[in-house]
C-alpha cells in the first residue's frame, strides 16, 4: 500500500536509489566537516552525525528495491 502510494505520486526506484548515494556522500561530508569544526572539542558528536545521516541508506535502497518489484508487476 505504501509502496503503490510512493509510486502513484511520481516517486520511482530510479529516486530511491539515488537518494541512497546521495545518503551515503552526505555521510562522509557531514562527518568531515563536522570532525573539522569540533577540533578538539566532542569529536564523538561528529562521529555520531555522520552515522546517523548514513543509516538513511539501508531504507531508501529498500524502497527502491520495493519499488523496482512494483514497477516489474505492473
């Protein structure tokens, strides 16, 4: 049901998948950037950031898996 609602409102597998890159790069620079700034500061937080933005990868290459099974059924 989620995945037919995702579908009908424009989002296709081809997105999902892109976001999962663009999750994965947002990871790296955000932990970069963030290590930077906090130089001798709570060098864990920067640590933390960046693993949080790159969990976001895992869901959107599962949604783009459920909707390349989507789109292949229609």
């Amino acid at each position: 049901m989620i995945v037919k609602k995702l579908h009908d409102s424009g989002i296709r597998s081809e997105h999902a998948y892109a976001a999962a890159f663009a999750s994965i790069g947002l990871s790296v620079i955000t932990w970069a950037t963030s290590l930077k700034i906090e130089k001798g500061q709570d060098i864990e937080r920067a640590d933390r950031w960046g693993i949080y933005v790159g969990e976001w990868a895992p869901t959107f290459f599962g949604l783009g898996l459920a909707l390349a099974n989507y789109e292949k059924n229609l």
